[in-house]
C-alpha cells in the first residue's frame, strides 16, 4: 500500500509528468533524425547547396537564388 501513496504524491504525479513529456520530446526528435537523411540528401541537390560549396571553395559570397 505505501507505494500507492508515493504514486499519488504531488511530487510523483510531477515527476511522472516530466517522464511523459521526455518521452514525447525524444519519440519528436527521433522522427527529425530519421527525417534528416530525406531532408539533407533533397538539400544537398538544390543549386543554392552548390553555390554554397563553390562559393566557399572561392572565398566569395554566396549569391543565393532560393533554387
């Protein structure tokens, strides 16, 4: 029975909360990890990625295009 006490305790419920919150919060950034590989290799084919290389290849600005 005192564990069911120590569940209910404010600072159990609290912690409990936080628990939950951590597991959204890591279950949110393991779906943007599993995204990147998709994101980056789309980026990475964009003219403004290559003018990005080039440019810092030459020790220029960057023109970018939006492109």
């Amino acid at each position: 029975m005192p564990a069911l006490v120590v569940a209910n305790s404010p600072s159990a419920v609290r912690a409990s909360k936080q628990a939950l919150n951590k597991l959204e919060e890591i279950e949110a950034l393991k779906a943007a990890l599993d995204a990147n590989p998709s994101i980056l290799g789309r980026l990475m084919r964009t003219k403004d990625f290559k003018e990005g290389v080039t440019a810092f290849v030459e020790k220029r600005t960057p023109q970018w295009t939006n492109g």
